[in-house]
C-alpha cells in the first residue's frame, strides 16, 4: 500500500539531492552570494536527501513476500508472526497475529481502506496455500476475511477473493466512451460484455442478457467506476448462483 508512495518520496528526495549537491559545489545559480557555510550547509542537506531517497527507492523495490514465521514469547507460548516488507500496515517490519486482527478491525469502519488491505496482503498469504506454511496462512487469511475465507473460496456459487481483487484492480479508474481493451478482455473472461445503449451504457451476461445492469458511458470519475467494478461481481456472483 505504502510502497508507490515510498518510491515517489524517494524519487523526489534523491533529485533534490542531486540539486543541492550540484549548487554546493558550483556555488552559482541563485547561490552567488552566499558564503561558504551556506554552501556547506547546502552540501550536507543534499547529501543526505540524496542518501535517504536511495534508501527509500531500495525499500519500495525490495522483497514483497510475506514471511511466516513462530516465535516462543516469554510465557513460553508459540506466537504467529508475519513479516510487513511493503510497511503498509504501520508497525514496522512484523506484525503478530493478534496485532494484525487489531488492526483488521480498525480498518474494518472503512470499506475501502479494508479493501486495499486485503487486495495488497490476500494474494501475499495465498501463495502459501498449498505449501507447509498454509495453516498459518489461513490463520492470517481467516482474520483478514472476517473468518470467511475458506466459505468464500469453497462455494461454488462466490467468487474467490483472488477474483474479486483481479475485478476492483481493473477498474480503479475511468474510461472514456466505453471500457478500456484490459476492462472488455476481464469482462468477456468472466462471461460478461459492454455495450451502449442509449444515453447509458450496458454491462450484460454473455450466456443471459437479461441479466444486466445500466452503466455510465464515461465513468471518469474513479468512484463511479468502482461502482461499475462492484456491480460486475455482483452478476457474475448472481449468474452462478443460477447454474
């Protein structure tokens, strides 16, 4: 969540730093005047820019696998931890279970936010399915999904969180005058088309057109298209829930 953000930090931090550093040795260029521990003072400050966003430039393109791991507290009672490598969730670079369902239900009054959780840290902790770390993936997986993850990956009729992620990552923003050609190909891989009719648009099920639901030609506005986003789920939820 935190690791874009990072990047432009860094970004804007290290090309200041060269600014500084280049008007520190030169000594011109709106510096003429100032006198030599100015521009001392400006050959440290943009040292330490230069230096701090290379390091913030590393960290957002460093390791974004979660590591699961137990660790023996002072009662002697084994503790699930998982390490934080995007530092998303604000405690550093771990989290414990119980410090992670704490903030779970912090986020929990903010759809949105709690969403971007999930879609950051879900396919994280999916990747251990299958591997000998699963049961304390579930673990994460089950507090992360409110205790309804394994339902909502079982049943026939949802969809898998995998799934509804791709979705609202999709259509994070808008369009103009009909869908993007990635937002048409992820409608039609999910049996779903989109189409103008009238003064609105049309998001219809391929196999039932009468299932459909009306649209904004041009939902530029990036809510407006999320909205488009949940109502796709929302059919394709409701077209299996009907074979």
């Amino acid at each position: 969540m935190k690791k874009q953000v990072y990047k432009i930090i860094g970004a804007v931090l290290f090309l200041l730093g060269i600014i500084l550093l280049f008007q520190s040795f030169s000594g011109i260029t709106g510096f003429v005047a100032a006198d030599n521990v100015s521009l001392s003072v400006f050959g440290i400050l943009g040292t330490l820019l230069f230096v701090f966003g290379f390091i913030l430039m590393m960290i957002s393109e460093g390791n974004t696998r979660v590591e699961l791991y137990k660790r023996r507290n002072q009662k002697g009672i084994d503790e699930l931890f998982m390490t934080d490598p995007t530092l998303g969730l604000g405690r550093g670079r771990e989290v414990s279970l119980d410090v992670f369902e704490g903030l779970v239900k912090k986020y929990s009054g903010d759809k949105e936010l709690l969403e971007m959780v999930r879609q950051e840290y879900g396919s994280m902790l999916e990747s251990y399915l299958g591997s000998d770390k699963e049961e304390m993936a579930r673990k994460f997986l089950d507090v992360l999904y409110n205790g309804k993850y394994k339902s909502q990956e079982t049943s026939e009729e949802a969809m898998t969180q995998k799934e509804m992620q791709e979705i609202i990552s999709a259509f994070r923003s808008g369009w103009k005058n009909g869908p993007t050609p990635a937002q048409k190909q992820l409608m039609c891989k999910y049996g779903f088309a989109w189409e103008h009719s009238g003064a609105h648009g049309k998001l219809f099920s391929l196999s039932n057109p009468r299932l459909f639901r009306p649209t904004s030609i041009s939902p530029s506005d990036i809510n407006a298209c999320r909205n488009v986003g949940r109502d796709l789920i929302s059919m394709i939820k409701q077209s299996r829930k009907r074979k």
